[in-house]
C-alpha cells in the first residue's frame, strides 16, 4: 500500500511539471465563429489551390489527424484533413480545423510520427486559436461591431466582414502568421497531443530541427513554412525537456506499409499547375455578376465622411470602410469589394483614399506623386499611366491627375484609375478613384463632387 501512494505522489509530482496550454482570453470569435471562418476560408483554398484527389492518400492523412484529434489537447475542433499538390515542405490549419497538407511535406518526413508532429503543430494553432486571437489583437475597435453584425447575417459571410479590416488568406495573413511565442506553445501543445494518441513526442523535434537544417542553406521549398512558424529557438530542447514529464506510454505508428504508398502516390502525380494570374481567376463580383448595376453606381446623392485628417462626401449608396482616425479609408458599393485568387480585396468601382510618407525631407508634390505612382505600378503588374498628370486646384492647393488603365477585378474588363494627390505637411495624401472602364463618363460626375467637397482638418 505504501508503495502504491508514494507512486501516485511521485506521478502527482511529474505531471505537475506538465503546463496546461489554453487558448489566450483575447480573442473575440467565439469557437463557432472560428468554425464558420474555417469553413468560409477553406472553400476558398478548395477553389484556388490544387486540392489532390486520391482517397486513399487522403484516408491516410485522416487516419493520423484523428488519431490525434481525440487528445483533449485538440481542444474538440470538427478537424478535416486534405492534401494540396505542392512540393513546398508546408502545411497549414484554418481557424476551426480545415487542414492542407503539401505533398512536399508528405514526400520529406521519414516516418509517420514525423508527420504526425507537423500536424499536431498546426492542430496546437486552431486549438489555442492562434489566427482569430491574432485578429482580435490587430483589430480590438472595429472587430466587434463587425462579429456582432455578422451575427445578424451580413451578407458576404465572416470572411467578407474580415476583408473590410484588410485580413484575408493572402500571403503573410494574420490567420496563418504567428508569433514565436504561439509557435512555442503549438509546439509544447503539439508534442502532448502526440504523447496522448500514442506517437512519440521527440519524433516532431527531430523533424524541426531538420527544417532548421535547410533553413541555413536556404531551401525554397521551406520559405513558406519558416515565414508562417518562425523559429521559437531550441526546439529540440524544450520538446525533449516537456517529454520528460509527459505520462509515458507506447508509442505506435499505424502500418508502416501506408507511408511508402502515400508516397508513392505523390510521386505520380502530375506537376502542380502554375498558379493563374490574379486578373483571370479574380471571383465575380458578390451580387454584382459582370457589370456593375443600378445599386452600384453611384446615385447621385451625397452625405459627408469626416474623420480626423480629412472630410468628403460620397454617394449616399456607398459605404465608407475604415473609421474615423484612420488616415486610410475605402469608398465603394459592398458589391463590388472583390475579392481575388489570394483572398486580397480588390475595388472594382468606387475609390480609396490614404497616405504616402516620402522617405525624408518635405513632402513635394512633384517627387511624391512620381515615387507614389511608380510604386503603385510596381505592385500592380499590368497598371500603366494614359495620359500626363494634370495640373488642378483643390480648394486652393496645387494637386495633380494622373489617368491610369488597369485590368478590372470585373472580369473581362479593363479599368480606369485616376489618381489625385496633393502634397499636405503630413505626407503626400492621395485619391485612387476607379471604375470600369466602360463605367467612367458616368462615374466621372460623383467622382467630381468627391473632389470638390475635399477639405482638410487644419
Ligand atoms: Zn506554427
């Protein structure tokens, strides 16, 4: 009997040594908002990226990911698992539990716990909501109204609420980008979840330090991974420091026999197709099919926008997107906020207004506006300039406009930009006014009461 107390001490010891990771308090999504975007995000994966469709591969990758998802460490996520063909060593989980895994990845781990790591890894972000507490920090004003809004079904789904914030599945999204103190936790996190389905924990260090390796000679094939899971330090280490305190158990993995085939599949697959460009794979307009309509164009009403730096007015029925303080804000119908292949939001008819802080010295409007308009070409592959910039006075400051064509997320359409700027001691303030180009001799009118009704605040 004694013996057997002074074990359970001994274990009460231990595993007290064991942290409890839980999601940050700071998050304003609830678990079933965090499902819905999941959702809404992965439809979008689904038509963007190259999906593989092999059941067995697919029913592997199932098999492993359950496996783990019944930890308690899995925080109870309706988790799915699919395979995208892409050489790149990657993997990546959506809020609420949609996962993709890169054929690359598939094809560079040498055994199933090593892959169940990188799994577990990304099933650490959606259990402790990595994404959406990341989007609850960078947006603490907006974002409630925006989630209580959805609530009462905003058209254009969580993911259309989110676009107006900036925050969409593109490159470095705020969803899928995490801080290395996240990437510790999802580590530490991960590693318990493997101990509880029964893989071995130090199987997920030895493969991070892998990716270390080729991360010094500067692999491509791991660009994405490290950028998105940046390096938390001695990864090896901690693991294997947490590992001993983890309950210990038997470790298994399912047939070996499933890991050759698996690979085996991949390497008969076709090459992945080269990504569309964004012009031609831009969705249709929400509600607004080819053409702009009626309730897009602008009505010929106007009411005013004021915030801190600067008031206009604007169609009655446009929207205006950012508040107040923001120096940036976005003008346009809710119709016609598209957005592309890379889930950034583009404008297809209305116009923006923001900002652009020369470097050094005092802004001139001259300098600026060529710095401004050749960086703006520079992001917009396929923008040129029409015409030379015109000279014009706005409310007695000396401004320019400058005529721009550009492919319209409208598809099938080329698009008119003009771009004001005027040269103000904060910086170079600037007006990108655009519409299809079959659009413009009628949009021109409202675009003109913008600019006449312009004022600066001081
Ligand atoms: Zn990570």
């Amino acid at each position: 009997m004694r013996l057997v107390v002074l074990l359970a001490l001994a274990i009460g010891t231990l595993t007290a040594q064991v942290k409890e990771y839980k999601p940050s308090r700071l998050n304003l999504f609830s678990k079933d908002q965090d499902v819905q975007l999941g959702k809404e995000s992965a439809d979008e994966v689904r038509k963007t990226m190259p999906i593989v469709d092999n059941k067995e591969l697919v029913a592997y990758m199932d098999r492993i990911g359950q496996r783990l998802a019944k930890s308690k460490r899995a925080g109870g996520f309706p988790y799915t698992f699919e395979v995208l063909n892409d050489p790149t060593i990657n993997a990546f989980a959506l809020p609420g539990g949609p996962m993709f895994i890169h054929t690359g990845l598939i094809a560079s781990v040498e055994n199933e716990s090593q892959l169940a790591g990188v799994l577990a890894h990304e099933m650490s972000h959606v259990s402790l909501r990595h994404g959406t507490s990341n989007v609850s920090k960078a947006n603490l004003i907006q974002l409630p109204a925006m989630l209580a809004g959805q609530a009462l079904g905003t058209k254009g789904g969580m993911l259309g609420t989110l676009g107006q914030l900036g925050v969409s599945l593109g490159a470095g999204s705020v969803l899928l980008r995490f801080s290395r103190d996240a990437e510790k936790e999802a580590d530490l996190n991960g590693a318990q979840m493997m101990n509880d389905a029964g893989y071995d924990p130090n199987a997920m260090a030895i493969f991070f330090d892998k990716l270390n390796e080729g991360g010094k000679r500067d692999d491509s094939k791991l660009a994405n991974f490290l950028s998105d899971h940046p390096t938390p330090g001695n990864r090896t280490k901690y693991v294997a420091d947490q590992n001993k305190f983890l309950p210990k158990i038997k470790y298994s993995e399912l047939d070996p026999q499933e890991l050759t085939k698996a690979k085996a599949i991949i390497a008969k697959l076709p090459p992945p197709p080269k990504p569309a460009p964004a012009a031609s794979t831009a969705a249709a307009p929400a509600g607004g099919g080819t053409t702009p309509t009626a309730q897009t164009r602008p009505s010929g009403q106007f009411k005013q926008h004021k915030g801190a730096a600067y008031a206009f007015n604007y169609p009655t029925n446009w929207e205006v997107f950012g508040d107040a303080n923001a120096s940036s804000v976005t003008v346009a119908p809710r119709a016609t906020l598209v957005q592309d292949a890379k889930g950034n939001v583009q404008i297809g008819y209305g116009f923006m207004t923001s900002y652009y802080v020369p470097q050094d010295g005092k802004p001139n409007l001259q300098r600026d506006t060529a710095a401004l308009l050749q960086q703006m070409a520079g992001a917009n592959p396929g923008m040129r300039q029409t015409g030379n910039a015109r000279a014009v006075k706005v409310g007695g400051l000396d401004a320019l406009l400058s005529p721009f064509q550009s492919a319209s997320p409208y598809q099938g359409q080329q698009e008119t930009d003009m771009i004001l700027t005027i040269a103000r001691p904060e910086g170079l303030f600037y007006t990108v006014f655009i519409a299809p180009q079959s659009e413009w001799a009628g949009a021109q009118p409202a675009f003109d009461a913008v600019v006449t009704s312009l004022q600066f605040v001081k």
